[in-house]
C-alpha cells in the first residue's frame, strides 16, 4: 500500500484540490446559502480518486519510457515495488470511487463523469503523437473547478467563473509541466518522447511557460473580479505572483537543479495561499 501511495505520489493532491474547493464554494455563494459539508467531502473523494486513477494509469501505461529514462528508472513498476497488476487493480478502485462519489454528487456529474476521464487516460499517451501533451494535461486540469460547481449546482447556468477559474488551473498546470519536461529534454529526444523542450529546446519552453504563467495570473484577477472577492484575495493574489516569480527566476536554460524545490516549493503555496485567502475574504 504504501508503495502504491508512492507510485501515485498522492500528496501532490494538495495542488488541484484547493482550486476544486474554490469553485464549489463560489458556487455555494452563487446560490445563497450556506455551505455544504457533504458536497465539499464528495468533491474531496471524487477529486482523489481521479487524480489516483490518473497517476497509476500514467505510471502503468509509461513504464517502459521510464525504464529507459535514468530520473525516472526508480519508480515502483520499473523496479517491481509495485506489480502491474497491484496498479491496474488500484487505478480500477480509484476510477470506481470517482465515479461513485460523482453519482452520489448528481445526475450530471454522473452523466459527465467518462468526459473527465478521456483527458487523464489520454494524457500518458499524448507524448507519443504530438509535441504538445502539455496542452492535453491543462485540459486534464482544467476538469476540476468545473466539476466542482456542477458538483454543487447541478447545472451550466451561472458556471461561467468556474470555467475561468478551470483555465486558469489549467494553463498554471500546464505552464509548469513545460519547466518539468525540460529536465527530460535530451532524454526525451534519444528515446523517441515528444514534448516542447525536446522538440523546440529548453529556452523556448521556459519563455513559453513565462508566457502561460502571465495569462493564468491574469485570469486569476479576472476569476476574483467575478465572484466578488475583497482585498484578502488581492493580497493572496500578490503573494502567489511572488510565487510565480520564484519558479521563473531559480529555472533557467542552463540550471534546471532546482525544477523540484519549483514544483513543490512554489506550486504549493500557490494553491495552499489563494484557498487560504479567499477563506478569509470570504469569513470577513
């Protein structure tokens, strides 16, 4: 178990899971009442187990490309920690829990569930055919905030700030795996794995993701104007521009030593303070 908790590296939820929190309580507000505790705790495990679904399809359907890969030669099914078959059993839990928990959420949820599921299944093999599975991986992202107010309301009508919100997730995400990749770049070119850094080099990846990062961020002011936020939330928002400007700054072209204190370091602040903050804007 622990193993397999490995495999799916499930403490990265912390990222998508705020922004999934967001939403739902936007929506709450939207419809002006209080908040609903059982509904957060579906999102909650509607949220994980897509996200375990999602990573241990990843790691089963990417084994032989990251036995090939030396940074990646240590994951569990390359070195038999976990057997394929003990992924493929969890990847089938996970998705049933998914799957499960947004029946129980409502009938669109349901009904749009198996939408949810394409970009994640699609997402491993995008490397294989276009140079841009980064783009694939956004909209993977992106699912999450949407689903989330219609988690809650059980309709498009009003959803447009989630769908903001979504894009905003999504090209965050999306703009950091452009970083990510760069690590793989020479790798990824000997052995056949398509990604921008491999195909366009590593500076043009990191101006990109620069790039990206200023529209995600600006989407972010556009999602707080939506909804309404107060200066607790123009003050987070500052914090996390901090934040995007410290994976840009300690990455470049010529020192990519430092991409996982980026991934963890900034990426995790940046979810953690904007939940943090609307919380507090909200309360206030």
């Amino acid at each position: 178990m622990r193993a397999f908790l490995r495999l799916v590296a499930i403490e990265h939820s912390v990222f998508a899971l705020p922004f999934a929190y967001l939403s739902a309580l936007a929506a709450m507000r939207h419809l002006g009442g209080g908040v609903r505790w059982g509904d957060l705790a579906l999102i909650t495990i509607a949220m994980v187990g897509a996200r375990t679904f999602a990573m241990a399809a990843n790691r089963i359907i990417d084994r032989h490309i990251d036995a090939r890969n030396p940074r990646t030669a240590r994951r569990e099914l390359v070195t038999g920690a976990v057997r394929v078959r003990t992924a493929w059993t969890g990847a089938a839990v996970a998705l049933a829990v998914f799957v499960g928990a947004a029946a129980l959420l409502n009938p669109l949820c349901l009904v749009l569930s198996p939408l949810a599921v394409v970009p994640l299944v699609v997402y491993p093999y995008g490397k294989r055919f276009t140079d841009w599975p980064h783009a694939i991986l956004a909209l993977a992202q992106a699912v999450g905030p949407v689903g989330a107010w219609l988690a809650v309301t059980g309709t498009f009508d009003g959803s447009w700030p989630a769908w903001v919100l979504g894009a905003a997730v999504g090209l965050w995400i999306g703009g950091f795996d452009l970083i990510y990749a760069c690590q793989d770049a020479s790798v990824d070119r000997e052995i056949g794995v398509r990604s921008v850094p491999a195909r366009y080099g590593v500076p043009f990846a990191l101006g990109l993701s620069t790039v990206v990062h200023l529209v995600t961020f600006a989407l972010f002011v556009y999602y707080g104007q939506l909804v309404g936020f107060g200066w607790l939330w123009w003050v987070g928002l500052a914090l996390t521009a901090v934040a995007f400007g410290y994976q840009h700054v300690v990455v470049t072209p010529t020192d990519l030593s430092r991409v996982n204190r980026a991934f963890f370091t900034a990426n995790g602040f940046v979810g953690i303070a904007l939940f943090a903050f609307a919380l507090l804007d909200y309360w206030a």
